[in-house]
C-alpha cells in the first residue's frame, strides 16, 4: 500500500496511472506464478515421500490442462485490501498451510504403520 501511494506521488498524469496499473497487474502475476511453483513443489516432495514409503506411487498424477487466458480487459478495476484484510489472508493461509503439513504427517505415519497392521499375528 505504501509502495502504491510512493509510485502515485512520483508519477502523476492519467499516462501514469496506467504504468502504474501495468506495474500492479505484472506484480499479481508474478505471486500467482511463485504460488503455483510452491504447490506443485509441495506435491512433488508429497509423491516423492509416497514413493519412498511404499515403493512406487499409488496416487498417479492428474494432468493438469491449464485454462485459457482471456485477454486483458481495458479497464483494470483494483480493490486494494486494507492491511487488515492482508494480515487476515495471511493469517488463514498460514493455518491452511498448517493443514497440509499436518495430513502430509498423518498420511506418512499412516503409511508407515499399515504393514504392521496387515501382516496376521
């Protein structure tokens, strides 16, 4: 939010104000970008502790067809969120986040465990 009112202080006319629309939209992108990077490195420690555990993978890989993009509209309309909203947003992923690790665990030791559980007695 800073950073917006320091570029809108510096750049001033209407010619501006679409560099600095363009800056935001490339900067969305960019997160979005790093975001799908994480998931897809967390699903690939995720099949690779599979593979460790059982020996091949049981859970085959979906194929993931991305959508097409629709062109960029002309008018950007941009809802910036308070610091409230942000920290809250951060606050739910990170719990979310939590989450994942947590079933992660659950399904390691689950994995794990299961021979001991088949074999008879």
């Amino acid at each position: 939010m800073e950073k917006e009112m320091f570029l809108r202080e510096v750049l001033h006319d209407r010619q501006d104000d679409d560099k600095i629309q363009k800056i935001l939209l490339l900067q969305r992108l960019i997160r979005a970008y790093y975001v799908r990077r994480q998931f897809q490195q967390v699903r690939t420690e995720y099949l690779k502790t599979l593979s460790d555990i059982e020996g091949e993978i049981s859970i085959k890989p979906i194929e993931i067809i991305p959508t097409k993009q629709e062109p960029p509209k002309k008018e950007i309309v941009v809802n910036h969120p308070t610091k409230d909203e942000l920290l809250r947003k951060r606050q739910e992923i990170a719990i979310e986040l939590l989450w994942i690790e947590q079933a992660i665990q659950s399904r390691k030791d689950y994995l794990r465990l299961k021979p001991r559980y088949l074999t008879p007695s």
